[in-house]
C-alpha cells in the first residue's frame, strides 16, 4: 500500500494597494473580527476581467478546487447589483447548494435584491402558480424580475436554440430577453462535460457576442477544458486564463486553502468489488471515528449508483446500531428528502452527485474514480479551510484503484517517484501530485470529430431560424456575419455541407426519421430515452423518482407496477408525515394508453447481471449509421416482468448507432473511450448477429468518431435516415 501526504495549500493573497487602486477596499465587507474581507490574488483578477470593458470576452478561472472561484465570478454583482448574473451549474442539487451559499453571500455584503434557483420542475410550477400558457413566460418573467439566476447550462441552451415555444414572442425575443437582462453568464464546474456541450455552449456565444452584445463568460474549473480554448482562439474571441498563486509554507500574504491530508491508494486485488474492500476496511473506520476528536465526518465517492446503495445499506447495518455512526446517501437513486439530510449525517456515500461542488467539510474519504479529473475532483473534496469552523485534528483519504487494472497503481508509483515522492513521503498537491496523477491515469478521448460532424449542425440551425425571421433584415446581417464566426469556430472550409445536412434532417417528408436526430444534435446532454418510474421498496420509507430502465433490471429484482398502485403509495407516504413528491412520470416510457411504466424495486443485487438487448429489425442495412430504431427488447436477463418491460419498450423511437465490426471491449481500447461511456450487445433478430448499439447522444459521439477513426472526412461523409 502507496502511503503519502500531502503538503497543506496557502493562496496568495491580492495586494491591498492592488485592492485600493481598484476601488474595492471600502465596498468589501468586513469579518467577525473587524478586518476587511480579505480577496486571493486570483478573485481580485477574475473581478478586473469580468468588469473590464476592454477585457476579455472569456475567463478561465483554474484554482484550485477550494480556493474561492464561485465568490469570485460573483464579486462584480456583490459589489454593484447592477450588474446581473446568470450562474449555471452541471447538477440541479449543485445550483440549489448554490443558491444557498449566495444566501451567505448577500448577508456578508450587505446586499439585498432578487435571485432564485431555477431548474425545469420548479419552471413547471412558476407557469402553472402564475397561469402562464407557456414555461417561455415564466421564464420571461424570471429574466425580468431578478438580479441573480443559479440554473442549469440545459435551460440556458434551450433558450438560445428557440426550444421554449411562446405562442406570443418572436423567435428570438427569449434569447434577446435573456441577454439583455444579464451582463456575466458563469459556468461553473464546467470540466465535467464533453465536446457536444463545448460546442453548444461556444455555438450560443457566438451568437450572443456577434449580436452588439458586451458581455463576460466566465469559467470556473479546477480542470479546464482545452477544446473550448483551442475553438475559442479559432474563433477569435478573446480569453484569460487566471490561476491561483500557491505555497505549502505558511507565510504573510497567503491564506489557508487546504488541509495537510494522509493519502492512500489501496490496490485492489482482480475480482474485489469496492464494496468487499470497504466490509473489509470496518475496523478502521471504526477505530478513526473512536479516536478522533472533533467527531469525523466522511465520505464514499464510488463510480457505480447501485454499488453506492449497497455500500450504504451495508455500512448502515454494520456501523449505526454498533456504533452510533450514521449514513446518509446522495445519488441518483436518492430521492429529495434524502438528499436534504445526506449531508448532515456522519458519512454520506454517493456517487458524482457530491463531486461536483455540493458543500459539505469532511476529514475522512474512500474514493474511486476511473480518470484524473474525475481523482482530482473527488480528492479536492478533503481538507478544505473553513472560515470561522474548527479544523480536524487529521485529514485522511483511501483512493481505491481497480484490480481489473493493476499497471494504474504501478504507474502511480512511478509517476510519484518521477515527482520526488516516495512511500511514506511528502507531495505537493498543486504540482507533484496533479502531475503525477495526470501522467498516471489513462488518457480517454474527446470526442472532437463530433463538432464538425453534428455540433455545426447546431450553428446550421442558428442561422437558419435567424434568417426565417420575417421583415428583420438585421437578423440577415447577423446571420451572415455568424455564418463567417462559425467557419472559424469549426475550421471549416465553407459552412455549405453544415446547412445541407441540417436542411436533410429538417425536411418534413423523413421528420420520423430525422426529427429525433436533431432533437439530440441540439439538446444540451441528449434526451434520456429509457427513463421509468422507480418506486423504490429496498429502503424506509420508501422512495419514488425516475430513472434509467438498463441499470435496473441488471441490478434488482423488480415487478411491474401500475401508476395508481405508485400513486396511492406515494400518497400514504405523505399522508405518514413523512413527506414527499411525486417523480415527474411525463418523462417516462409509455406504453400502451400512454401509461407510465414503473419498476417496483424489491431488492439489489449482489453482483450486477449481464445484459443483452434484441432488436426486430435487420441491423444490417443500418451497420454504422445513426438511424432511429424501433422494436428494441431486452433478451437477458431474465425476469417474471420482463414481457410487460419489453411491451413498452419495444414501442420507443430511440436515436442508435450499431456496428458489427468491433465489440465493445474492441471499441473501448481502440477509441480510449470513457468508462462510463455506454455501449450495449444486442442481436439482430433476422439473422441473430451481435452488434454493438449506444443510443442518443451517445450515439452521435461514436460515429463521428469512427468516422475520423477510419479517415473518412467528418463533413462530407453523408448522413443516412
């Protein structure tokens, strides 16, 4: 076992004449001790680019995890509300996190003005509590009537994409709305997506800048993204990229930002789940939680929702009753009320749900993770300094590295010792470690072909709704002038084959075929096609949400249920005083009757089932292509319910990509595609060959890879419906 520590992180702080000659020194609120509000050197930066009228148009804040980059995106409207902000955030809970935190904020700075959390259930609910026909005008009147809006980057693209229909505005009157009202757009976290949401994001910028607008886009990820700063500079906008300043010394005019911290990483042996090695790791758990004081707090970051649920129920039944130390859990599976107080408890085990920012103060993490972002991200969780909040006496972190690959930790080791750091030594986390870590983790592939592949067919349809404006000859100059922004953006040679390939899918005689391809070029992370409703009997009380049907019937056994046996349990949920909400079913698969299908979960598995799928038709006159199937089934594993799931399932339109030229194991290892990148087996019922499917966005990623992969020109390669 790999034994290190971490050396503790200060950040420089801004010079206070730096600080005077900005004007900021009397506005900064002042601490419980009387001092002024004391700003790092990379805030104070990150505010003189956001409200510089010549500054950049792009920034890109890269402290570390920590370090403050959420109060320094929002200093401009702390300081001056005035200048309004649109804040988006990878995760519903982490914007609601968020709002909170601007709670504190505002109380601090002694502002008071409008902001709110907004995701699509709570738009739902505005446009029915103020009786508006369309979600478009309660989002009108949120854009209208406050300051500060925490959301997520999905409602942001669906805006600039003219997806809300109106009945009343103009095409472009909500996005003129949105811009119009807010000077800085923040994307915070940003690290965490791919290219299809680089380009959505880069394609709406353009857009917006190209319109007259003077606006600021600000980034804030410990791990950029360098697509978007290789496009952004194609493309001619200007950026910043503004790091923190940092030292493991203590010393005048650097400030606490981490925590010394034990770090271990635990190779696991070849067939040794993470959840056999935790049962195995009890009695130390125990022993810190006995020994430490002020008591522990923890944390269980795995990669799998179902692995965390076990986890949790196993650590609940070995550790609460014994020994006082409670469990909370906070995944996909979770539903709100849970989510609430997973938090507080004295270990919470989730899954990405609490690695992208959710705020909580640990001194004690098991973790796995499957990429150096992903091992970063999840280890900057420990450690953090409190303002005003008693540090633990020690920080301790157990990374956990699979025994399906066994050279990761060998090269861990070698890549530590290339840094200077050995067994039982000390490193530096900044440097040493990230650096060990990055050249240590394998490199998984960025999907680039997709841009000139199918995100340009967004800017197609940009340009497109842009010149359909009618009597707006402004709008034609615009789009003349994105149509030339975009050719950069893309490094196109000219923008002709985009717009042919948009004007194919939007051609109303194939709209079965082709509208659900667009539909997933232009939504933000795709469509979620296997959605169902999950009443969830494994835990009490018992819990109901949507979720993906794959995962389920691999991981549970389950029966089918009907809406109103869901309903009415849900009800006598509430009706206990226990509280809660109805998962939003409209998502959901229909079957027949347009009837929601819900799984009634009754128990996890120990060990997750294979699964494969069959598909009625002959997937060879599809072999790798996207197409929009129909007549998919589930062939293994088997179940008592499995007719009534394929009745429904076998009555969706999904957008797919099949192949028979590779498996998936093939296509993992040739293209480094990501872990969590999903690939299926199914077999074509005619001819009862295997191929290897993906669906929805997925989808689009892996052609427009292959494509490249075979040398075949992304742009002119035609498109098949």
């Amino acid at each position: 076992m790999l034994t290190i520590q971490t050396l503790p992180v200060f950040s420089k702080e801004a010079d206070e004449t730096e600080i005077r000659s900005s004007g900021l020194h009397d506005r900064l609120p002042f601490k419980p001790d009387g001092t002024r509000w004391l700003l790092s050197q990379h805030q104070l930066d990150t505010y003189k680019a956001a409200t510089s009228a010549n500054g950049p148009q792009i920034i890109l804040n890269t402290a570390m995890t920590g370090d403050g980059k959420s109060l320094a995106a929002y200093l401009p409207i702390l300081l001056n509300p005035n200048h309004h902000t649109f804040g988006m955030y990878p995760t519903n809970e982490l914007s609601r996190d968020q709002g909170r935190q601007f709670k504190n904020y505002m109380i601090h700075f002694q502002q008071q003005f409008p902001y709110c959390s907004l995701w699509g259930a709570e738009l739902t609910r505005l446009a029915e509590e103020h009786n508006f026909t369309y979600r478009a005008s309660a989002l009108k009147e949120r854009f209208d009537n406050h300051n500060v809006i925490l959301t997520n980057p999905d409602i942001f693209n669906l805006v600039m994409n003219y997806r809300y229909r109106s009945g009343i505005f103009s095409p472009n009157e909500l996005p003129y709305s949105l811009c119009t009202n807010f000077d800085n757009f923040i994307f915070d976290e940003f690290h965490i997506f791919s290219t299809p949401q680089v380009v959505s994001v880069l394609t709406a910028m353009l857009y917006i800048l190209e319109s007259g607008q003077r606006h600021k886009f600000i980034f804030s990820s410990a791990t950029p993204n360098t697509l978007l700063q290789q496009m952004a500079q194609r493309s001619g906008l200007q950026y910043q990229i503004i790091e923190g300043t940092y030292t493991n010394q203590a010393q005048a005019g650097y400030r606490s930002v981490l925590h010394p911290t034990q770090l271990q990483f635990h190779p696991l042996r070849e067939k040794q789940t993470v959840e056999e090695w935790i049962k195995g790791f009890l009695p130390e758990i125990v022993a810190f939680w006995q020994t430490q004081t002020p008591r522990p707090k923890g944390a269980v970051i795995v990669n799998s929702v179902v692995t965390a649920r076990r986890i949790a129920h196993m650590l609940s039944t070995e550790l609460t009753g014994k020994y006082g130390i409670t469990i909370g859990e906070n995944t996909g599976l979770t539903d709100a009320e849970r989510r609430a107080t997973s938090l507080q408890k004295d270990i919470v085990v989730g899954t990405s749900t609490i690695d992208v920012g959710v705020d909580f103060n640990i001194n004690f993490l098991v973790f796995e993770s499957a990429n150096a972002g992903t091992f970063l991200q999840r280890f900057g969780r420990l450690g953090r300094y409190k303002m005003g909040e008693t540090a633990f006496a020690q920080y301790q972190a157990h990374a956990l590295i699979s025994g399906k690959t066994p050279w990761v930790y060998a090269r861990i080791e070698e890549k530590l010792r290339e840094q200077g750091v050995v067994n039982g030594g000390e490193a530096d986390r900044p440097t040493q470690l990230s650096g060990a870590i990055y050249a240590a983790l394998p490199e998984e592939t960025d999907f680039a072909n997709y841009a000139k592949r199918w995100g340009v067919i967004q800017a197609a349809h940009i340009i497109t709704v842009l010149e359909s404006i009618k009597n707006q000859q402004a709008y034609t100059r615009l789009a003349t002038q994105l149509t030339k922004k975009y050719e950069q953006l893309f490094a196109l040679s000219n923008f002709h084959s985009a717009r042919k390939r948009y004007w194919y899918l939007t051609d109303k005689s194939r709209a079965e075929q082709c509208a659900p391809i667009l539909d997933e070029v232009i939504a933000f992370r795709g469509t979620s096609p296997f959605q169902v409703g999950c009443w969830d009997t494994t835990i009490d009380p018992e819990a109901f949400l949507t979720y993906d049907l794959f995962p389920l019937v691999q991981s549970a056994d389950y029966l089918v249920e009907s809406r109103e046996n869901y309903q009415q349990a849900m009800m006598q949920r509430a009706s206990d005083g226990q509280g809660t909400s109805e998962a939003d079913l409209k998502y959901a698969m229909k079957g027949k009757g347009e009837k929601p299908l819900v799984l009634k979960v009754l128990e996890y598995k120990a060990e997750r089932d294979w699964l494969k799928l069959r598909v009625s038709d002959d997937l060879s006159l599809w072999n790798d292509q996207v197409f929009v199937l129909m007549g998919l089934a589930i062939d293994e594993p088997r179940s008592l319910s499995i007719g009534a799931v394929n009745q429904v399932l076998s009555r969706q339109s999904v957008v797919c990509y099949a192949t028979k030229r590779w498996d998936a194991r093939e296509l993992r290892r040739m293209l480094k595609l990501p872990s969590h990148f999903p690939l299926y087996t199914a077999v074509d019922s005619n001819r009862n060959r295997e191929y290897v499917l993906t669906f929805g966005k997925a989808a689009l990623m892996l052609e427009a890879q292959l494509i490249g992969w075979r040398k075949k020109d992304v742009e002119e390669e035609p498109i098949f419906c």
